[in-house]
C-alpha cells in the first residue's frame, strides 16, 4: 500500500535566512548568537520553537558543566512548537503544531533488542539540543520515533514537559506502585513534582512529599501531595515505595531509611560523576529493600507520557513559572538556582 504521506517532496513555510540561538559557552555563560538556520534534509523536520522549558540537567550544565552537552554548544532540550519546513519523506506538515522529546533508540542494538531502549547505545549521542532558539532541526531518528502532533487545547508550554514526564513515566515502569502503596517522594522540584502527579495518575493516595522550599511544597499540595520536612522524626520507615529526586548523595543514602521492609527505592536524581554511596547492608539484605536508579527513557515511556499531558484532569500547568524571552534565558537559571521559580518557559 502506498502511503501518501511518505511521498510528499521538501516544503516549508516562509523560514528566515538567520536565526537566533542560545549557545552554553562554558558554565556561567550563555551568549545569544545569530546563527544561518539549518535546512531539512530527507526524512527531518524543522520546527519553529513556540516554547521550550528550562530542566534540571540544563541547570546542572550552566553551574558546572554537563557530560553529555558539549560546550560551546546548542542548549535547551525540551520543545514544541510549529513545523516550518520538512524534507523529502518527512511524516509531518508545514503548519503542523508539533510536540517531541529530543531522543530516539536506535531499534537495532542489544539494549533497543532486549527491550532497554533508554539504555540505547546511541541515544545519547544522537540527541538533539537547541531548544532555546528560534528554530529546532528534528533529524530523521527522532523525527520517526518520537515527534507527535500537538492537539490544539494542549498548550504550547505544557506540551514542552513531554521530555522530563517521559523520565518519570520510565520510572514508574520500572517501580509501578500500587494503588495502596504509601509513597515519599523526596525533592519538590519539577521531576519530584512530576513523580506526584504521576503518582496520583496512577490510583495512589498517600503521597508525602518531603523538602524545604515552601513554594515547591505548595505546588505539590496542588498536586495532591501531603508535605512534610525530611526529619526521620516526622517519616517513619513505611513508605512501600521512596522516590528519591534530589541528586545529592546524602538523600540518596537516606532514602533507604524511609521504606518499609520489602520496599523499593528509586534513586532518581544523578549525582556529579565519581560519587560514592554507603547503605546499610543489612537493611538491603534482611528487610529486602529494592534499589533502582532508572536512566532516560523509551518509546513506550514517551507515548505513556504524552497520553497522560492529553488528558483534561492531568494538569502540570502549576510547575511553570512564567514566560521569559530568550534574551533572559541566563537571569532563568539564575533565578532557578536561588531557588525561584520551577521551570520558567522561554518564548524565542
Ligand atoms: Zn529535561
Ligand atoms: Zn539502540
């Protein structure tokens, strides 16, 4: 059967020459340049960026450096936003409102075979970054894999959360809780918040969500969260299911206090490379305490992700902290690490 749509040629809507575009010099410097905009080849996709959120891990990468984004480069990762131009068998549409993450498995090494597709051996050295820019190039892998289309009630700037929420339904998968389950979830950033709202999608009632910024606390409340300070006074050790997402190795160690016998720890927030952590043995052994450290994501975890953003009463609009332009993209991260503000959107 020959389908239409792979044979459409190379078309586009009125694109400029010149671009603006975020380039992450070294860490501490973001310098805004004019930049020749890229032209799709076969198969790819070139969107016209309505909104791109700030993440953590770009966080990290202004403060200190990040391995997997080289600098200088393109920065910013989490997009969406309004085909501009496809290229010869690309299966979307100038005009078309566009939502994707910026990774795809390549479907053919022993981790995409056995089922490990975030542990894909080139995933992550075929990511796209760029996000914080007038237009994005989506290469044919991603492109195939995972771009969708944006429904027209889903905004533009929560379509943006599909990339992080994909990290969350990824470790859900990996550690489904059940509806009974009492959770911690410690770290109320945006991925902690997530982990809430996921969470709360999945049927649980008990959620604790433990940290310290009051304002982080409040969203979660929102969210259906209760709060709570991270004393072991106030969180006894029963929670079924403990959800790490703070990155610090002190909380990773002492999120294993928090479970219950024959609980299980997700050990979500990466630390800097080379850190070390000490558990209690015999904690893990006799009361069977299960670690998992999920990584990124698949396909699957993207398609769970953005069924649960298309549906009405899942709502993460609370986890954004307003507009920005590009030119305030490094007073974002400023904010962001003085602890103001959740992921601010960035309008190129
Ligand atoms: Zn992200
Ligand atoms: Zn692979």
């Amino acid at each position: 059967m020959v389908n239409a749509d792979n044979l459409r040629g190379e078309a586009a809507l009125a694109v400029p020459d010149r671009m603006r575009r975020a380039v992450l010099v070294r860490p501490g410097e973001i310098r805004i340049e004019e930049t020749p905009t890229p032209k799709p080849g076969p198969s790819e996709v070139l969107v016209r960026v309505v909104a791109a959120t700030t993440c953590g891990s770009d966080l990290k990468a202004y403060l200190r450096g990040h391995p997997k984004m080289p600098m200088p480069g393109p920065f910013g990762h989490e997009y969406s936003g309004i085909v501009a131009a496809s290229g010869v068998g690309a299966s979307f549409e100038p005009g078309q409102a566009v939502m994707g993450v910026h990774t795809a498995p390549c479907r053919a090494c022993l981790w995409c075979e056995r089922g490990q597709e975030n542990l894909c051996e080139s995933i992550m050295d075929t990511m796209v970054l760029g996000a914080y820019a007038e237009y994005l190039l989506i290469p044919h892998r991603i492109a195939s894999a995972n771009l969708f289309a944006k429904p027209d009630d889903l905004p533009f700037e929560v379509a943006c959360l599909l990339e992080p929420l994909s990290c969350v339904a990824q470790a859900l998968e990996l550690a489904p809780p059940r509806v009974g389950d009492r959770c911690l979830v410690i770290g109320p950033g945006a991925i902690g918040l997530m982990f809430v709202a996921g969470l709360r999608r999945l049927g649980v009632q008990e959620i604790v969500l433990a940290g310290r910024n009051p304002e982080r606390l409040a969203v979660g409340e929102r969210l259906g969260a209760r709060t709570a300070s991270l004393r072991e006074a106030d969180l006894p050790n029963s929670f079924d299911l403990v959800i790490e997402c703070t990155g610090q190795v002190e909380i990773w160690e002492r999120s294993v206090s928090f479970a219950r016998r024959g609980g299980t720890v997700i050990l979500f927030g990466g630390c800097p490379p080379g850190t070390q952590a000490r558990f209690d043995t015999a904690r893990l052994h006799y009361d069977q305490i299960r670690l998992v450290s999920p990584f990124h994501f698949g396909t699957a975890a993207v398609r769970q992700a953005r069924e649960w953003l298309l549906e009405p009463g899942f709502d993460l609009r609370p986890l954004l902290s307003g507009d920005r332009p590009l030119d305030e993209l490094e007073a974002a991260f400023n904010d962001l690490q003085a602890g103001r503000g959740l992921k601010f959107v960035i309008r190129p």
